[in-house]
C-alpha cells in the first residue's frame, strides 16, 4: 500500500498548499470560523493538540491568538511537518498515524481540520481523541460536507467520505462525546461550488484546480464569507454548506 492510499492524502500536495493556503480565501475564512470557535468555547486552552497539522497554517493562527498555549501537531507526512516546524518553531511535532494515538489525558483541546474525511477509520481516530483529551476537554473538527457535492476535487484529495451533520454528531458522539454545536459554512458559495463541481465532473482537470482562481474572485469570495461569518458568529445557522465545523467537550 502506497503512502497516498494509506495516509489518506497525496504527500506531494503539501509544497502547493504552502504556497497558497497564506492568500487564498477559503483556507484565510476556515482559520477565521476556527479561531472564533476556541475563542468562543475553550477561552485559553493550556494545551493544543492538532491532528493532521499539514503545513502549520492553522497552528501558526492558533500560536498568534493564543500566545501562551502550548501547541502540539501530529501528522502522518513529513512533507508536511517540514512546513509546520518552520511556521511554528516552538511547537512540539510528532510524524503519526491518527489511528494509532495512543495519548491519555494529555490535552485541553485537539483539533482537526479536514482531516478525519481521509480516514477510512474514523471512528478509532475519534475514539483516540476522546481518550487523549483531559476531562473537559474540547474537540474542534472542520469537515467535507455533503456528499451530492462529491466530485472529481474529492477523488483528487483522496476523501473517503463528505459527511452530514448528523452523522458526524452521531460517530462523535458514539466516541464518547458530548456535541456543543455545528454549523455550516461555506453557504453562501454553496450554488457556485455545486455547479463547479458538477462541471468538473465532465472534465478532468489538474488536481486542486479550485485554489487556482483569479485574484479578484478569491477577494470576492472572501468579502461573502466575511457576511457568512457574521452570521454564524452570532448564532445564525443554515443547513447546508461546502464545509461543517462541530465542537464537542468530554464530560
């Protein structure tokens, strides 16, 4: 079995995300919807773990927002840490397999961000973060959602899965969880993405084509998800959406 099948992600997509994730208005909108999510339900966590860490982009906004937490990522490719430990130098880095975690009691919150879809066991990998985290510890996941979305862009990204948001409700909280909130996002764009999707379906395209769009729609598509994000903040919630974030605490 080759590293892209087993790790669940094509270790040669790292050296493009490096270089675009710092400008592009989707990865900048996720970063915003996470941050405002610890903020919101862990305050300052002492600890941070992030699993499937990729290039430390989303650790580096989380070192800036908590200065004084101490930052863990976990990720199965080196092409990716190699990133991370230059992003977050004072961060503690591990080369792991999310299903094999075998951590106790470690954490005050543990993230991952559109990760656990390239898992073919999620459910352990849930389970492994239950077991990780402190009691009343925090989990922050970002996901793929709805599968009549599924196209071409998902095959490329080596997802198994894009998820409901009852389903991810139901295997978090079949780990053990108990589930805070969820929430869509990327709705807003959601009509735009179908309709690309559904076109890439009939063409093949270079993979991760959809981060390589002109500079004055990637600052478009960032303006709308500036008003999405509003929305959610305070409390607004629609039932579709490119992506889903879910937070859950261990009681």
């Amino acid at each position: 079995m080759n590293d892209k099948v087993q790790g669940g992600f094509p270790p040669e997509a790292f050296d493009g995300l490096a270089t675009q994730e710092d400008s592009n208005w989707w990865f900048r909108s996720r970063n915003k919807i996470i941050i405002w999510a610890i903020k919101k339900y862990t305050s300052n966590p002492e600890t941070f773990l992030e699993i499937g860490c990729g290039t430390g982009f989303v650790l580096q906004a989380i070192r800036k927002t908590f200065p004084f937490t101490t930052l863990h990522g976990d990720e199965y490719f080196e092409e990716g840490l190699q990133y991370a430990k230059i992003r977050v130098p004072d961060a503690s880095f591990r080369k792991l397999d999310a299903t094999k975690m075998e951590d106790r009691d470690c954490y005050d919150a543990i993230g991952a961000f559109d990760v656990v879809e390239h898992i073919e066991d999620d459910n352990t990998a849930l389970k492994n973060c239950f077991q990780a985290l402190k009691k009343d510890g925090h989990l922050f996941l970002t996901v793929p959602q709805h599968m009549w979305l599924w196209s071409q862009v998902d095959e490329d990204a080596c997802h198994v899965r894009r998820y409901t948001q009852s389903e991810l409700k139901f295997k978090v909280e079949q780990s053990g969880f108990h589930v805070l909130t969820s929430a869509s996002f990327i709705s807003f764009l959601v009509p735009l993405m179908f309709l690309s999707r559904k076109s890439l379906l009939k063409k093949t395209l270079a993979p991760r084509s959809e981060l390589k769009i002109p500079g004055w729609l990637n600052f478009l598509f960032e303006l709308v998800m500036q008003v999405e994000i509003y929305f959610i903040k305070i409390g607004f919630r629609i039932p579709f959406g490119g992506s889903l974030i879910l937070v859950a605490k261990k009681l």
